[in-house]
C-alpha cells in the first residue's frame, strides 16, 4: 500500500548527488519537499526542477529542504543537477524503492504502447516526518508556487 496524507515516512535510505545518503531521519526537524518526476532532461522535469531553483529561497525560508526523485542515475542526476545549478540534491531510485513507497509509478501512454513510468508527484512532509499534503499527475505551470503556498500555509 502506498503511502497516504497523514501517514510517517518509515524507515528508508537513498542514494543522492553530492555523496549524501537521505533516510527517514534526513526528514526530521523541518519541513521536505519530495517531487518525484519521470526523467532527468527532459522538457517538463527540466521546467519543474528551474521552478524549485528559482523558489529555493522562499523554501529555505520557510524552514523547508527539496529532494527531486527520479529512476536516473547518480551519474545522470550529477549533470542535470551542475546544467541548472540546482541547490537540492536529487535521489536516484533505480530500483523504484521509493517511487513504490509512494505510489507513483503507474502505467501512461507514450507513443500508443502502455508504459510504466513515474506520476509526476510532489509530498510535503511536515518535521516529524508526517505527509501532510500531495500533489498527483502535476501539472508543471504554476505547480511550485502552489507548493510553496502550502507550506507557507502549514508552517
């Protein structure tokens, strides 16, 4: 079963750029935003991933951390990172440990065959390691700004 509003992020660990390891406790003490999306690179990912650079400020403001998602490499995710100077870190999660955690892989169609691939989805997760709220099939325009409304509004 999926993760759900309400519910404590139990225990995990992930590999992210920069050598850092993100488990359960990396969550404790302020509020995380976790946006999993499909690829790195790509138009819509590079869009949302700018959007979240752009907002960092009013995040850290706010007492927040970000952490994009994806089924890329460490090595993938480094360099799409350093192209837009992003000041998150990416979790790679090739074996979709995560992304099953929370109920975003589902099956989309690309090209007219049925493909498994990630939801893009984002989770605020308050400093005791609580879900407080989500965002499905995300929609890249004015998506960040309605994140960081939340948080504001939860904080």
């Amino acid at each position: 079963m999926p993760l759900s509003l309400q519910e404590t992020v139990p225990a995990f660990q992930a590999a992210a750029t920069s050598g850092v390891t993100v488990t359960e406790q990396t969550l404790q003490g302020q509020y995380t935003v976790l946006y999993f999306y499909p690829k790195d690179s790509t138009s819509g990912c590079t869009t949302e991933s700018q959007d979240f650079t752009a907002q960092f400020a009013a995040f850290q403001a706010a007492n927040c951390q970000i952490f994009g998602i994806s089924r890329d490499s460490l090595k993938s995710h480094e360099s799409f990172k350093a192209a837009h100077a992003m000041p998150f870190e990416l979790i790679s999660d090739p074996d979709e440990t995560l992304c099953e955690l929370f109920g975003v892989m589902q099956l989309k169609n690309m090209y007219g065959k049925q493909v498994r691939g990630v939801e893009r989805s984002t989770f605020l997760i308050d400093p005791k390691g609580v879900i407080v709220a989500e965002w499905r099939k995300v929609k890249v325009p004015g998506h960040v700004d309605a994140v960081l409304s939340a948080l504001q509004a939860a904080s």
